[in-house]
C-alpha cells in the first residue's frame, strides 16, 4: 500500500512512546513521594456538607470553616462527608480529595509558612458549591 | 539546530529528576516533611518544559509547510497527482 | 442534492423519507439548531462570569441549570447528530450502496433525537451533564432530574441504532467489488466509532435506569443511606463516556481525512496507518476511564494502571496527527476555507492533547482536578477539534447538498474569528485553572488574577459568538442566492470532488 519508505513514521512513534513512558515514570515517582504520609502526622477530621466544612483536632477541638495549624508540623486530613459527594481544596497547597459519603479518603500536608489560605469544595454539590469555602490560618507553632 | 537545542533542553530536564529524588527523599521527622506543592508544581514545569517543546516542534513544522506547500508560493508546482483521480 | 432552495420539495416529503440523504440532512439542521441553543448558553455563562457577584443571572441554580444543559446539549444534541449527518449522507455513497442498511430503523433514530432533547430542555436539570450520585438522587430537584434521565435514556437507544445501521451498512453492503481495505478513511471513522458506541452506551443505559430507581428510592444501588456506593456510578458513567469522547473526536479526524487530501492535491500518506490508529484508540480507549476519578480516594495501583491506559491513547492520536502533516508536505494546498478548518482544527488538537498528557499525570491531578484546566482542556478537543473538523466539513460539502456555494470570504471571517476567540476563551482557562478557580461556580472570590482571565475567557467567547452569526447567515443566505457550484469540482482543486457513485434521492 505505501509503496514510500516510512521511517519517519517509526520515528515519530518511538519519540511519542518514549515520551510517555518518560511521563509515566515521573508521575508515578511524584505520587510515590507525595503518598508516603508520615507517621507522626496529627490526624483532622474533615466533614464537608451541604454547604460548609466542619473539622476537629485529635484533642477534640471543634472548628467550622476556619482550620488552625501549626506550621512544621505534618497533618493528615480524614475526610467525610454528610450527604453528598464534596472535594476538599487548599489550592496553595496543592491538598485535593473528594469527601465521598460512606466512605473516608485522606489526604496529607505539611504547611510551612505562616499566611492564610483559601478552602474551597472542588465538586459539584448543588446551590451553595460555589460557596462552600473556608480559610487555612497557619500559625506559628506553640512550643 | 533546533532539534539540538530541544534535545539539550529535554536532557537538562531529565537531569533534574534524579537531583529531586535525592533532594526531596521524604523524612518521617518535623522538618524534614516534604512539600508536595514542591514536588507537584516541579513536575508540572518540568513537563510543561516538554510540552512546549514538541509543541514548538510540531506547530513550527505545521506553520512552514503551510507558507512553503501553499499554492502561491513562486516555487509551488503541480504534484505528481495532478490530472489524475487521486 | 437535497436542498435546493430554490426549488423547495415539500417538507413533509423530507420528514417522513427514510432515504439517506433527507435522514442526513434532518440531522443536519437539528444539530445545527441545537448547536445554537447550547451555544446562546455558552454566551449567558459567559456574560454571568465576566465579573464576581450576579451579573445577568439572578441565582445559583439558574446557572447551574444552564451550565447542565449547555453541555448535554452540545454533546448529545449536535456532536453526535452532527455526526450522524455526515455518516449517513455519505457512508453509502462511499461504500456505493443505495441506502443504510435499515432505512426505516435509520428514520427512527433520528426521531428521537427531537423527543430526547425537548425533555432535556423542557426540564432544565441542575446536577451537571454528569449527574452524579448522590445529589442527583437526593438533592437534584425534579422532575427535571429525572425527564433528563428519560432524555438521555431516548439519545442512548438513538445511537446505538445509529451505530448498528453504520456497522452493518459498512461491513455487509458495501459493493461486492469494494475490499474493506478500500473503503474511504471516513466510512472507517464511522465504523470505529460505532463499534466503540455498541460495547459502550449499554453501560450508561444502565447506570441511568439504576439512578432512576435509587430517585424513586426502590433501590439503593448509589445511594449510601440505602448500603450503595456512589463511586460504583462514577465507574459506570465513565467507563461509557471516557470511550464516547472518542466516539465524538474519530468521526472529525475523519471528516478531516477527507478535506485534507483532497485540498493539498495528494492522497493521504498512509491510509494503513489512519485505519491502524483509529481501530488502535477504539480498542486504547477502553482502558483510561478511571482517569477521571483520580480524586476519589483511589489506591495508588489503580491510579497507576488508569495512568497507563490513558498514555498509551496517545500514540494513537499521534498517528493521525503525523498523517495529516506528511500529507501536506510536498502538496500545492489552496487554502479554501474547509482546509482552513481542518488545519486549525490539527493544531488545536495537539493542544488538548498536551494538556491531556499533563492531566493524566497522577499528582498533577490535585492541581487540576474539577478546575477551570479542566474546561480548557476538554473545550479544545469539543471546539478546537470537533466543532472545528465539523465546521470545514460543513463548508466542503455544502455545495454538494445545495448545488451552491457559500461565500467564501465570510467563510474565512468565521474561520478566523472563531480560532481567535478559541484560543482566547480556552488557552486561557488553562491557567485560570493552575490558580485555582473551581469548575461550575456560578460566582468567585474577586482575586484580580481570576477576574482578568475570566474577562479574557468572556471576551473570547463574544468573539466565537460574532462569527456563528456570520456563519449562519452565510450558510442559510447562500443555500438560496448563492453561486451555482460546478459539482464536479466547486472548490477547483482538481480530481474527483465525490466518490463516483451518484446519491439517487427517489424524491428528486
């Protein structure tokens, strides 16, 4: 059919599947390195609902829409939610995870910087979902 | 020439990888956490760096066969199929 | 040809025919129609999110209704149909058969497209083209829930019949002297893509009756009040869809498999390698749904082995991207407005592919995910690609349905318009999204960054919207005070316009 030689063609396609497998290797070695939660991490429960989030500390301390961490320290997000399903976002630093009611999903961060951030709901969950947000209030740490 | 200059480009990108790895092996200890908006936003630019360079590749090709291929170009003559039901 | 306005047949005529050509030309004008509806919606949500705070739009869920109907409409309403079209002008006449296999049954899958879309429309659904559970049983006001159900319940049945007609009218009718390794690379789009819409839609076919009953609350199969699981839907949904968004790219690939060669006076450079890539990314396809559901609190393997399917799409794509430029080299191409189309349509599919691979990288995702890259990205593939091979084809066989030509120059003024305000709207969203703007938000913080691109974003799409004017008038002008068309060869590029084997319409 093609009588023309078509080396190019191999070419091509050896440069795109080795690209590939270029991203695919870095993906994968990111999310590893991402993944890994570290085993002292203070665990938050995070409970996202028609249209706020609430979370509580391991001591048992109660917020709604407004997080207070320490910066240094290493959290780990558990994630629920009431009703339907949400996405809990700190866009700065880069935490996402859907909040999916039956079930738990975690997500880990470390905050470095003392500053404010936003929270966001990052899944379509009916009227309010463009406002269901929050603020992140890093401090410095206490001790 | 440009090929050179993507592929220096790509190898340089390449090398950053194993710099990373070493720079950001986690640890299990206050300070020593990773940044995962580090890690994330450094893979992000490394294959955006990719990406605009085939991207330069492809569409420059692209927009040179367009100016050479086009029929009022002085030097364009009729294909070999031409005159034929091709 | 089956629109001469000039001599105008009786509409009733067109509506009740099976034959081919009128199906393919009652396709026509409901795509184009919806393509319209969908796009009007397009420009309301963009005039909404010129600034922060309610501009146009009175309340949340009046937007988020029409964000819901503006994408089942552009997706089910004129992609597919619009395909469809094409597919069933055309596939005979390239196959060299008198009709579609079933010409009755190919009558009746255009009718229920009307019916599908006045539900979707006359219900107006909030719960986003997706409709996911759990709000979509809980909190998803009806009855527009569940006519969108009906709706899209009636377009899935449309198409797989669609599908069935193209599948057997390819294999089984087509001329005993024609081997399948001759028939044209855009009856092969259609083959694929019907293949990929049988294995597919029965899928979604079942996830919407289970949403169906778990709203009723006779079932629980969604909802975790009733022991369901929500991500058992998401699974469902995109198992279909990821596949049906190649069920929507191959047919324009291949509309562009016709206008590229024919308008660089060259065949195609390797038409193995165009049925090899689309035969590869139907059968690829199949292994990337989770892609999308990177979010839901999947375990890293599962991650890695979605990553892997959805990379190794790519390659396929690829092909078809190589084909296209090494058919242009060493052409003499005229650059009539249908190759223009075509050409833009290329670049900007390399684009959404880009984007796509940056996508499909795992913790690139947390950046990504539900965010303003997404609408980009999927945007240039709809528009950029789709909506763009769409176009050049509409322009390339418009004086063949019509025996007229359209004005040329405003055909490129629409061209350009449009490949400016693509570009504009979504390159831009792309970054919109790295800073961070969620998707489906009728309102946003006001953070100076997020309101310049928006505006950027809106300014485009008044563009695009200027030229679909443009366009319209063009097309509906022209149809009847246009120039007469050489047929043989209205464009001037030499060789056959059309395949030898003449469309005999029984009414004509």
């Amino acid at each position: 059919m093609s009588g023309h030689s078509n080396w190019p063609e191999w070419i091509y396609v050896a440069v795109v599947i080795s690209l590939m497998c270029w991203v695919g290797a870095e993906a994968w070695q990111a999310e590893r390195l991402v993944e890994h939660v570290p085993a002292d991490a203070e665990i938050i429960k995070v409970t996202g609902q028609q249209w706020f989030w609430t979370f509580e500390h391991e001591d048992g301390t109660k917020e709604i829409g407004e997080l207070h961490v320490e910066s240094g320290k290493a959290y780990k997000f558990e994630i629920h939610s009431k009703d339907v399903i949400h996405a809990f976002n700190i866009h700065d630093y880069v935490v996402l995870m859907d909040a999916v009611p039956g079930r738990v999903n975690t997500v880990w961060f470390a905050p470095t910087d003392v500053g404010e951030h936003d929270i966001q709901c990052r899944e379509y969950c009916g009227l309010i979902h463009y406002n269901m947000r929050g603020t992140l209030i890093v401090e410095e740490p206490s001790h | 020439m440009k090929s050179i200059v993507g592929l220096f480009l790509v190898l340089a990108v390449l090398i950053v990888v194993p710099a990373v790895d070493l720079v950001f092996a986690a640890g299990d200890e206050p300070g020593e956490y990773l940044d995962r908006r580090v890690v994330i936003w450094n893979l992000f630019f490394r294959m955006m760096t990719i990406a605009f360079v085939v991207g330069a590749v492809v569409s420059g090709t692209m927009i040179w066969q367009v100016w050479r291929f086009r029929e009022s170009h002085p030097k364009a003559k009729p294909t070999p199929y031409e005159g034929t039901d091709w | 040809m089956v629109l001469e306005l000039q001599k105008p047949r009786p509409i009733w005529q067109i509506m009740f025919s099976t034959h081919h050509t009128d199906v393919g030309l009652l396709y026509l004008i409901t795509s184009i129609g919806f393509l319209f509806l969908g796009g009007a919606l397009a420009l309301i949500i963009r005039a909404e999110l010129f600034l922060p705070g309610a501009q146009i739009i009175g309340d949340a869920m009046t937007f988020n209704r029409i964000f819901t109907v503006h994408g089942t409409t552009l997706i089910f309403l004129f992609i597919l149909p619009f395909a469809s079209s094409v597919g069933n002008y055309f596939v005979p006449i390239m196959v060299r058969y008198k009709d579609m296999a079933y010409p009755k049954l190919n009558a009746i899958a255009f009718w229920m497209i009307p019916p599908g879309g006045a539900l979707i429309w006359l219900g107006f659904a909030d719960f986003t083209w997706y409709a996911t559970p759990p709000y979509s049983i809980i909190s998803a006001p009806g009855p527009a829930a569940d006519m969108w159900i009906f709706g899209l319940k009636i377009l899935g049945i449309s198409s797989v019949l669609g599908a069935i007609n193209f599948i057997v009218t390819i294999l089984k009718c087509k001329h005993p002297d024609m081997s399948i390794g001759q028939v044209p690379l855009l009856a092969w789009s259609f083959l694929s893509s019907s293949l990929i819409i049988l294995v597919a839609i029965p899928t979604f076919a079942a996830a919407l009756l289970m949403l169906l009953t778990d709203r009723l609350g006779v079932s629980g199969f969604f909802n975790p009040a009733m022991g369901g699981d929500p991500i058992a839907y998401a699974h469902l949904f995109w198992f279909t869809f990821h596949p049906e968004v190649y069920v929507l790219v191959i047919p324009a690939i291949g509309m562009m498999y016709e206008i590229i060669p024919r308008f660089s006076r060259k065949p195609i450079h390797s038409y193995n390698s165009g049925i090899f890539a689309f035969v590869l990314l139907s059968i690829v396809g199949f292994s990337s749904w989770a892609h999308h559901m990177y979010a839901t609190g999947m375990s890293f393997t599962e991650k890695t082995v979605f990553m892997v399917g959805t990379l190794a799409a790519v390659p396929a794509s690829a092909l078809h991207v190589f084909n296209f430029v090494a058919t242009m080299w060493n052409g003499r191409i005229k650059f009539s407005t249908p190759m223009m189309w075509a050409v833009g349509g290329i670049a900007l599919f390399f684009s959404a592919g880009a984007g796509g691979v940056a996508n499909a990288a795992m913790p690139l995702d947390f950046q990504t995910h539900d965010s303003y890259w997404v609408v980009g990205h999927f945007h240039l593939f709809v528009m950029g690609t789709i909506a763009f091979g769409s176009f050049g084809f509409l322009y390339y066989m418009y004086p063949y349905v019509t025996g007229r030509m359209y004005n040329e120059a405003l055909g490129k003024v629409h061209f350009a318009l449009s490949f400016i305000g693509t570009v504009l709207v979504f390159f831009t969203q792309h970054v919109l999204g790295l800073y961070g703007m969620p998707r489906r938000i009728f309102d946003y913080p006001p953070i100076p960054e997020w309101i310049a691109m928006n505006q950027i974003a809106s300014v485009g799409a008044m563009i695009i919207g200027i030229s679909m004017v443009i366009f319209l008038a063009n097309i509906i002008h022209s149809a009847g005070k246009g120039k007469l068309a050489d047929t043989d060869d209205p464009f001037g590029v030499g060789g056959k316009y059309y395949y030898p084997f003449e469309a005999k319409n029984p009414s004509h």
